[in-house]
C-alpha cells in the first residue's frame, strides 16, 4: 500500500499539465510537454544503452517502479507524457484536460480505494469497487467540462479502459481512447 501511494502521489503531480493547459493556449503547451516528451524518451533511451544511467536512475526511482518497469519497459510517467502531448496535438482543448485528468485522478482513486476497500474482483487486480471510485472521479471531471452525455460516456470508457487488461500501459490507453470517443461524439453528434 505504502508503495502504491507513492506511485500515486507522484501521479498527482501530473496535475500541473491540465492546470497549466488551462491558462494557456495549445501552440506553448505543445511546445512545454513536447519538451518533457523528449526528454522522458531521451531518458528512457539512457536507460537502454548506458548501463552507468540505468544504476543511477534505478538508485533515485526503482521503490515506485513496477517489476516490468524494472525490467527495461517503458515507464508510467512517460506513457503518462506522450498520452498527454498526444491529447493537447489532437482533441479539442477541453477534451484534453478532461482526458488528462482522467488518467490522474481517476486512475489513481481507483489504485487507492481498490487496494483499500477492493473486495469485489473484477478482471485481474481491479475491484468493482476501485472501478466505481474511477468513474464517480471521471464523472464528475467531465461533468465540469463537458455535455452531460459526452462526458459520461467519456468516464464510462475511461473506467472500462482502466479495468481491461490490455498489454499498453493505461497511463496511454484511458485517456486516448477515452479522448477518441469523445472526440467524435462532439463532431458527428448533434449536441
């Protein structure tokens, strides 16, 4: 639990991005989380070729690490950055925020109240009640945001994103998918 909170808390950090998105417009934002995208994947590939950087960057970070992560796979934080630049390029601005805070509020309550309270099993380690957790956070986000019935399929798709075990990091998955449907919603639906 003590890790899983750690690994949240320095989720919540990432509420700078939608913070700072919302004051300003989508050029300088491409160009500031542009910027931290390269630099994770920079990090990233140091981790792969320069055995002295991996032992430095395990040292720092390997207590919130997951064991794949370990293991030289991708991390969360930069799946977490490049779903971000690719939510800012591509959905309208108010889907990104909405998007980008999915994936740091909702994924994150639904961590902490499934390894609390989690009794009822769903796919894997996820809880119907973390997965409920999830989606009252997406809810209420895209209900600031959004038209009622965009944002509630919005949440709807981000919680059934979060609980699938699919094998792309979800820090990627539930806010991109999440961000395509409601995307086209708002272009084809006459809302």
């Amino acid at each position: 639990m003590i890790t899983e909170l750690l690994r949240k808390t320095t989720h919540l950090s990432g509420l700078f991005i939608p913070l700072l998105y919302i004051t300003l417009d989508k050029p300088v934002m491409l160009i500031i989380v542009g910027s931290l995208t390269a630099t994770a994947l920079f990090i990233e590939f140091l981790k792969w070729v320069s055995e002295g950087f991996r032992n430095l960057f395990f040292r720092y970070f390997k207590s919130i690490l997951r064991t794949h992560e370990q293991k030289g796979a991708l991390t969360g934080a930069t799946f977490y950055i490049l779903s971000t630049f690719l939510c800012i390029l591509f959905f309208q601005k108010n889907i990104a925020i909405v998007c980008i805070l999915f994936v740091v509020l909702g994924d994150a309550v639904a961590a902490l109240v499934g390894i609390k309270w989690g009794r009822t099993k769903l796919i894997g380690n996820k809880s119907l009640e973390g997965s409920g957790a999830c989606l009252l956070v997406c809810a209420s986000i895209s209900l600031i945001w959004l038209n009622p019935i965009i944002g509630i399929v919005g949440a709807f798709v981000a919680t059934v994103v979060e609980i699938l075990p699919l094998r792309i990091d979800d820090n990627l998955t539930v806010s991109l998918i999440s961000g395509i449907v409601m995307q086209l919603m708002m272009m084809y639906l006459p809302f």
